[in-house]
C-alpha cells in the first residue's frame, strides 16, 4: 500500500484514529511501528509514502480494526503503471 497524496495519507491518519487496538506496520528490516503511537504513526505514514512503501505490511490485531483498514484500501481508486 502506498499513499501518494496527501488527501489520502489524512484519510489513512483518519481511519487510523478509529481504530481501537494495536494496528502494525513491519517493515522489510523486520522493525516494527505501532501506529497508534503517535511517534510512530509518523515514521509509518513516512515509509507508506516512500519509494519502497510496498515492502511494507499491515496488521491489526482486532477484526473490528482489520475490517476498518480493509473498507479504506477497498475505496482507494486502483492505480495502474
């Protein structure tokens, strides 16, 4: 998942602050970002809009929020090269 706008890296903050358990974001170092740490949330909107954002993986830990993440991704208008 990348976020090229910032339209969309507000959304993506917005859907984060609805969330109501850990959402984690692991990167292809192996470090991990809980991004309902405010510090954090930076440095994870940061990699998602990165060059290699899409080496990038999302958890969360509850169905409630993983629902939440996935209507947000399914919105997203499909990008093509």
């Amino acid at each position: 998942m990348k976020l090229t706008t910032v339209d969309e890296l507000i959304h993506f903050n917005e859907v984060l602050d609805q969330c109501g358990g850990s959402i984690c974001l692991q990167g292809p170092d192996g470090r991990v970002l809980d991004l309902r740490d405010g510090a954090s949330r930076l440095q994870g909107l940061t990699a998602l809009s990165g060059a290699d954002a899409e080496s990038y993986d999302l958890y969360a830990r509850r169905r409630e929020d993983e629902t939440l993440l996935l209507s947000y991704l399914n919105r997203q208008p499909k990008k093509t090269a």
